[in-house]
C-alpha cells in the first residue's frame, strides 16, 4: 500500500515517467500484471511498486544487452525500464 504522501499515478502518468507511449503501458498492463490498484473502474500507480516490479524483471532476465538499431515496433514498459536503468536512454 502506498504511504499517504505517496500519490498514485495514471497510466498517462506513469507512461510519461517510463518514458513510454500511454498504449505501450496499458498493453503492459493488460499482459504482463503491472502492479496496479483499481479505483472505481480505473486504474492506478503506484510508482514505487512499479518500479520495483520492473527492476525484478530486468534483474530476473539475465539478458546481455548489445547496442542494436532501435526495433521497428514500439518497445515493452520492461525493455524501456531497463534502458533507463542502465543508463542506455538518449
């Protein structure tokens, strides 16, 4: 649960901070669990959870990454994550 002054996040929002489109978060979302909390119909973020969520992820998986031309279709909130975690953003 999020401390009091946390405040929970849209997925606009928290696109913007995963420097991700809004539809790339949201299929995320959809597919892979993404920690979130539904209030009303909607649904919220909690941006330390997600993060740690992400970093369990890119932590989990182990992956040498090599610098390779940027993929044709738009990139994962994991794959996006990662990169600003390494430091590999531009």
């Amino acid at each position: 649960m999020p401390h009091k002054a946390d405040k929970l996040l849209t997925s606009q929002e928290m696109a913007e901070r995963l420097s991700v489109s809004a539809q790339t978060f949201r299929r995320d979302v959809k597919s892979r669990n993404i920690p979130h909390i539904v209030v009303g119909k909607r649904f919220r973020f909690d941006p330390a959870r997600v993060e740690a969520y992400l970093l369990a992820k890119v932590q989990q998986s182990n992956v040498v990454r090599l610098k390779l031309p940027k993929p044709a279709r738009p990139q994962s909130v994991a794959s996006r994550f990662a990169e600003k975690v390494n430091g590999d953003v531009s």
